[in-house]
C-alpha cells in the first residue's frame, strides 16, 4: 500500500474516529491520543505498511499529528 497522508488518516480514524487529524498538531499534546491509541497506532502501521517502529521513535513528536506520522513512516521505510 502506498503511505499517503489521506492513509494515514484513515488508519488514525480506525483507532480513534474523534479527532481532527486535518488540522490537529498536539494529538499527543493535548492527549487526544492516549498510549493505548498509540500501541494501537503502530500495530497498525506494521500491519498497513510493513513498518516497525523502534521504541527510540516512540516520542510525542512523532504523534502529534497525522503528518509528523506520515513523515516517521516514510523515514523508516526509506532507512530500511
């Protein structure tokens, strides 16, 4: 499957279909998100992707948002 930011979207929405994923920069933050929500996150990135995500890229950072998501994925995916 191709990582496009409207993916990743989608993929957020399946784990929590509450958010603004457009717009919202502090998912995290702001504990839109919970660690719950992001154990499922990267469950789901491995399963969609084919992408494992370190525990050392395991930061609020990476999770703020859907594009700073987008972008960790495509980091790893060009690493790998």
């Amino acid at each position: 499957m191709e990582v496009t930011l409207e993916n990743v979207i989608e993929l957020l929405q399946d784990v929590n279909e509450d958010a603004d994923y457009e717009n919202c920069t502090t998912l995290v933050d702001d504990r839109v998100l919970t660690s719950f929500d992001i154990l499922s996150i990267i469950s789901e990135i491995d399963d969609a992707f084919d992408v494992a995500i370190p525990a050392k890229d395991v930061i609020p950072a990476n999770f703020n948002s859907a594009k700073s998501i987008l972008a960790l994925i495509q980091r790893l995916i060009e690493e790998d």
